[in-house]
C-alpha cells in the first residue's frame, strides 16, 4: 500500500508539473510575476493585499487568484478595492493545483499587469508541496502563532523568497520573541528576505512596496 500511495503521489506531481509549466510559459509570453503566496488561515494574505492596492497609486498593477475551499469572500473583499480577483474553489482540497490556477489565471486575462498574486489555501504545509508556476513563493507568519512556527514547518521558509511576520502592531500585547523567529528562519534559509508589517497602520509596508517595485518588469 505504501509502495501505491507513493506511485500515486508521483502520479499527480507529474501532471501537476506539467500545468506550472504551461503556466510559466504563459506568464513569460504576457510578461507578468506570479507570486505565490502561503500561510496559515487568518495570518494576514489578504490584508496585505489590500494595503498594497491602497498604496499602488497607479503605478502598479496587480491582479489576484483567490483560493479557499468555499464562499468568494476574499474575492469579493479585493472587488471592494478596485483589484481584479477570480475565486478558486477547492471543495475541501488543502492547496490549489497547478490545472486550476492555469485556468484561473486565463480567465483574468493578465495583459498588462505587472503581477498576479495567488493567494493559497490557509495551510503551512501542503501548497508549498506543488509548484503552480510561480516566479517566487512567500511565506507568511502572523505573530500570534509563535516565534517557533519556522522551526517546525521548516519547508516552506527553505522555499521561500521572502517571509512576512504581520500584525506587529499586536506585538506589545503578546509574548512573541520577534529577534529568535527571525534567526530561526535566518537558519533555515540565510538567503530570504524577511519583512515586519503591519496591513493595520502601514508599519514595514514602504520596505514591502519597494520590493516589489524593485521586482516589476
């Protein structure tokens, strides 16, 4: 059974990596950065987005592929703003699949924007298993789960361009070690670029906004 379910899997990442790679190809032809970003449910993903359209003042240009396993809430919040969204829906999946952000991402009909955000599944572990054809992945850690989070889901900061501790404006109300999360990530990948923000006041989001100014093709 073992020797099956590992054949399977296999099975799966092939085809998976067929899609990401019909997908990099496409975002190469339309000149478009796809960012692939993951955490945990509640850890800040989409409030980031929100401030960064709130701050793009023209210059930027962005779209979003929503995934969640039910309701087009997160859609509907980037509707709010102004930001072309599609919902991706799972139906209880733990990650999207490389097929489904392909297709989703031909329906947003990306020409002319300088990136597509993919908002993951709220999960640490599984999306970061399945390449969807992005140019780079970011790792998201709300302070309010633990300075050690990094230490035991290692992998996605190992794969990870950047990672994001958000809502440190709630830092003065939690016992949360900000210098030891970050020596610990620092230990998983010396290479990754870590910002602290806050979606809340702006706090770290000029350092975030010139990153992905620097990143625009």
């Amino acid at each position: 059974m073992a020797t099956r379910s590992v054949k399977v899997f296999r099975g799966l990442k092939g085809e998976n990596d067929k899609w990401a790679a019909e997908t990099r190809a496409f975002l190469k032809e339309k000149k478009v950065i796809m960012i692939n970003m993951i955490g945990s449910p509640g850890c800040g993903k989409t409030s980031l987005l929100e401030a960064v359209a709130a701050r793009t003042q023209g210059k930027l240009s962005f779209a979003v592929l929503e995934g969640d396993l039910e309701t087009t809430r997160d859609a509907e919040r980037m509707a709010a703003v102004q930001v072309k969204a599609n919902q991706l829906l799972t139906g209880g999946g733990c990650h999207l699949e490389a097929r489904l952000v392909h297709h989703g991402l031909k329906d947003l009909e990306p020409d002319g924007l300088d990136f597509v955000f993919v908002e993951n599944v709220g999960n640490l572990v599984c999306p970061v298993q399945f390449d969807i054809g992005e140019a780079a992945k970011i790792g998201f850690l709300s302070v309010t789960e633990g300075e050690d989070k990094p230490l035991k889901y290692p992998f996605l900061f190992r794969e990870a361009k950047v990672a994001i501790l958000t809502k440190v404006d709630l830092l003065p109300h939690l016992d949360f070690d900000v210098e030891a999360c970050v020596e610990f990530i620092k230990r998983i990948n010396p290479k990754i670029g870590i910002f602290r923000l806050s979606s809340k006041t702006g706090e770290g989001m000029d350092n975030f906004m010139d990153w992905l100014f620097k990143h625009k093709k």
